[in-house]
C-alpha cells in the first residue's frame, strides 16, 4: 500500500516548521490520487459542455461521459438498474431528499422514522424538519457502552406507525459497523423501508445494495478519494417510482405547461438543473481506482492500522477510547484524561499531524457519551504504521506539556 503514496502528492507536503504532513483525518474527507484530478482537468479541457440537451460534438461527448459514470457506481454497488442511481451534492442532499420526498408520500402526522443515537446531524436534522413540517415522531435507538446498537431497543421501538428506518452504516465518530443486514431484515418483517447512510462506508466495505436488500443507500464522492459536491443517492426503481420530485426546474421535467407539467423518467426525475457532469466523471474516476487496488486489501491494511494504534494508544494510559465495538473500522475516537480534545488537536498539528477534534457533528452522541468533544483519528489505505507511531509520539509530547504546566 505504502507503494500508492505517490498517487498523493499532497502526502509530502511540509507543515509546520518543514515537518511532513501526517494526514489522519479521512472520515472528514479523503485526499485525492492525480488519477481523480487529471480526470477533473481532461473534463474542463476537452469536454465541457452541458449535457443530455445539446445535439453538437461536445454536449454529445460529455453526455455519454456522464452517463457512464452513473453506469460506474450502479457497478460499483451492484444495483440492478442505472436508472436507480441519483446523483446529488453528497450525502446530506441525498438525506434530504429521501426526508423530504419519502414524508411528503409515505408520511403524515403521527408516523414515525427510527433513527439512532450515533447518527450524524445530517441524518437527524432533515427529520426533526419533517416533525416540523409534518408533525411526524422521531424514535432514536439507543448505544451500549461499547458502542453498539442495542438492537433489542431497536426491534421494541417498531409500532404499526413505523414508516422507515434512517440509520448509518458505519459511525463516523465511533467506527462501528452496524449489522445492516439485520437491520433490513427485521425493517421489512415489518413492511418497513430502510435508509442507508453510507458516508463512512463505501471507503471501507465492499457495499452491495441487492445483497443488503437496503431501499435507499446515501454516499459521498470526497469520502473515496473522489470529488466534493458530488454525491450518490441509490434507491430502489419501486421507491424512486413512488415518490415526487425534490427539487423542480430544467432536465427533470418530460413536458411544461402553465396547466401542467409532467416529470421525466428515472433518473432524471430527480436530478433538476445542471448536474455536475465534470465531477461525476471524477467520481468514477475514484471508484475505479479504488476498485483496481480493492476495497478488500484497503479495508484489511485499515485495519491492521487501527488495531495497532488502538493497542499502542492504551499503552499511553490515561486515556479514555470511544467505542470498541466488536465490528468496527477505520476510525478511532480518544480523550487524552484532563486534556482538552481541542489542545489536544492543536499540539498535534503544530507537528505535523492532522486529527478532527469537537463533536464531529454527532452531539446527542456526545451527550450520551458524557462528553463535549473527542479526538478523531481515522485511516486510509495510505498511512502508515510509522504515521501511527509519529500520532503516539505526538501524544506522549503533549501529555509531557501537560504536566509541565
């Protein structure tokens, strides 16, 4: 893996004082191969032009680009069809759509979405918006100490209100792989339909959304070395058929009249406006290289990572870990006993060491947690084992600064 780092060449560049970036601040967003931006640059200079409307050589050129990228992802999370691929902003506007769209069909006042404790904000706001709007009842599936879904809360939280389930495949605050399966199996023992959010996932898992049986799954590009402001949004073709359009204007519409207007077939439906044709060539761009390495071997060389830091950070002692749960990738959330998280993250960085310090946009989970913030540290396939022992190092010097003062 450590060969790859030359596909990176923002991995070799100085920091403070000259000292040589140690980038461990992937759940935020990953760093991207030349691959990627050589994509983004061959779009802009050889094909740029709007696309599925134009009839000359360019708009014909980047259409078919675009659209084979759409057919890049299907492959990539083996969905059965294209057309059940979305293309959005990321993440957070792929979970907006399903709130806003889902509940305006499917929801009325008094039903209810299941959600969990360990969600991000961007899987509890577009709901609490919807209580608002539409005075539907959130239900929040409770973490066991060792950050975990208690799954039996989970199945008594169910009632005959129950509409959907809307929970994160991996916490990116605690690295915890949820039982996705389970989940979906017991949803639709319900008639329930399940939302996915895949945001720490797609990097980490091989994500197969027939073998899942999941009825929505949400990723973003930034998060597997791709673009930002480009993002997935994958739904059933049953789901996507049923519910209305999230956003109106041009490319989503079949016809207009001041009387009428009628919507255009999936995809299409729901992508209004000008798509980011130029990032969603990168995103497959990303996709492919991610795949000719193999999530497999990344996910394997994540762990090996983790598994070491984690043993060497409770050799420091004094220091308190966020979430052991048995399946968990990628990232490792700590406090450093009677240290800030946020001098923490600064001594770090004025060594060259870059780490997420705050909530990290889960603040119920803090709450439940007892705390305010943590310290993040999340791998990618490109680190090292020598970058985890400069991490350690770091922290046994700032612990030493502690005890000076």
């Amino acid at each position: 893996m450590q060969s790859r780092r030359k596909d990176f060449p923002i991995l070799t560049s100085a920091t403070h004082g000259g000292r040589e970036l140690v980038y461990l601040d992937n759940a935020a967003t990953t760093q991207k191969p030349e691959a990627v931006v050589n994509r983004i640059c061959y779009g802009y200079y050889n094909v740029n032009a709007n696309i599925h409307r134009g009839v000359h050589f360019l708009s014909r050129e980047a259409t078919e680009a675009h659209e084979e990228a759409r057919a890049t992802v299907q492959r990539f999370v083996n969905a059965r069809r294209a057309s059940e691929i979305i293309f959005t902003r990321g993440t957070t506007e792929a979970i907006n759509l399903v709130a806003s769209s889902f509940s305006e069909e499917c929801m009325s006042a008094g039903d209810e979405v299941i959600l969990s404790a360990m969600e991000h904000h961007s899987n509890i706001v577009p709901w609490q918006i919807q209580a608002t709007r539409k005075g539907i009842v959130i239900k929040v599936i409770p973490v066991t100490a060792s950050g975990e879904l208690d799954m039996d809360a989970y199945r008594s939280l169910f009632t005959e209100r129950t509409r959907l389930v809307s929970i994160t495949h991996v916490s990116n605050v605690l690295g915890t792989v949820n039982p996705a399966r389970e989940i979906v199996e017991y949803a639709h023992s319900r008639n329930v339909p399940v939302l996915l959010d895949g945001a720490q996932a797609v990097a980490h898992l091989g994500v197969d959304v027939q073998e899942l049986d999941v009825d929505f799954y949400a990723f973003s590009a930034h998060k597997i070395y791709g673009p930002t402001g480009v993002g997935i949004l994958y739904g059933k073709e049953e789901w996507l058929d049923r519910i209305p359009p999230y956003q109106g204007g041009g490319e989503m519409i079949a016809s207009v009249s001041f009387e009428k207007t009628v919507y255009n077939e999936l995809p299409f439906k729901f992508e209004a406006g000008t798509p980011d044709y130029i990032g969603s060539t990168a995103m497959a761009e990303a996709l492919r290289y991610a795949s000719g390495i193999g999530i497999d071997k990344m996910a394997a060389h994540e762990h090996t990572l983790l598994e070491y830091a984690t043993e060497e950070l409770k050799r420091l002692g004094n220091v308190r870990i966020f979430g052991e749960a048995e399946h968990k990738c990628s990232v490792l959330s700590f406090l450093l006993d009677g240290i800030h998280h946020y001098d923490t993250g600064v001594l770090l960085d004025n060594m060259g060491i870059a780490v997420r310090t705050g909530h990290h946009c889960a603040q119920p989970l803090m709450k439940a947690m007892g705390v305010e913030g943590m310290v993040r540290a999340s791998f990618a396939f490109y680190n090292t084992q020598e970058e985890v022992d400069k991490l350690i190092g770091g922290l046994k010097r700032v612990k030493e600064i502690f005890k000076q003062l």
